[in-house]
C-alpha cells in the first residue's frame, strides 16, 4: 500500500518509518461507510525480481478461467450474480454451515463490521464457496473472505 508518507509501507525490502498514528492518521482519510462499500481490500507486496523471473508454481490461467466459468454458470442458474443477491436472499442464498456461522460471528465481534460489510462479507464468501464447488458456505470460506479485509483487520478493529 504505497502512498505513506515515506513511501515504504508494505515493502518487504525498505523499512517504513511511518509511526502508527501516522498510518492512522492516513488511513483515516478512508471513511468507515466508504471503506464498507469495497468487496476486497488486500495489501498486494511488491515482487522481487528473482521471483518474478523464476518459475512459479501455481494455478495455470486456463484453469483458473474454468473455475471462474463453473462458478459463474452456478450463480447464473441462481438466477442473479453474488454480487447482486437482493438482500431479502441473502441469507438462503448465503446458507452457512455451523462452523461457517460461528467464523463469521467471531470476525463481526473482533473486527466490529457494519452490517453493510456482513452482508458483503457473505458474498464474498459465497463466491469462494463457488470457485471451490461447494453448495454451502463453510468456516474456510467466511475465514478467507476475512482476509480480504485486510484494512479492517489491521486498521479499523
């Protein structure tokens, strides 16, 4: 997340010599309803070059595009993409196993979200549970869709 005040926060190879209030006070700028409204919100750290030029395991774009495709096909025979599930569906939609709804308690207790940001945060969750084939939304999904608050957990908690 570059644009601190040093221009170092994040970065694994420079120190960033931003005190805490000073990334609070930055990050502050960034209302809590507007932060709200943002789906995903990662800290994305530079490459190193070696890395970046090495060969990588992982998943191969194609078949990263037929997740996606399968995942799109089952939200379309819902009738509606997860990202526009009217809320009176939201939860029959975004049915939760018992350790799914225990993760996501947790994550509103400790993070204090909003309810704007639950309902998103089932979203997005359902969208994993989808990439990943399964019909309910389990713990390790509500739980990397957490992740993808990364501001909230770090900042705003």
């Amino acid at each position: 997340m570059h644009g601190f005040p040093c221009g170092f926060y994040g970065d694994a190879t420079r120190e960033c010599r931003c005190t805490g209030g000073i990334i609070q006070r930055y990050l502050g700028k960034i209302s809590g309803p507007l932060l709200d409204r943002i789906d995903l919100h990662i800290e994305v750290p530079a490459v190193p070059y070696q890395e970046m030029r090495g060969h990588v395991d992982g998943i191969a774009s194609a078949e990263m595009r037929e997740r996606v495709l399968r995942a799109r096909a089952i939200q379309r025979a819902r009738g509606w993409y997860n990202s526009h599930i009217p809320t009176r569906m939201l939860r029959k939609v975004c049915d939760l196993d018992a350790s799914g709804e225990r993760t996501l308690e947790m994550a509103m207790r400790k993070m204090a979200l909003s309810a704007r940001a639950h309902d998103r945060l089932l979203k997005v969750s359902r969208t994993i549970a989808d990439l990943s084939g399964s019909d309910s939304i389990q713990a390790k999904h509500v739980a990397e869709a957490v992740q993808y608050r990364s501001l909230d957990r770090s900042y705003w908690s």
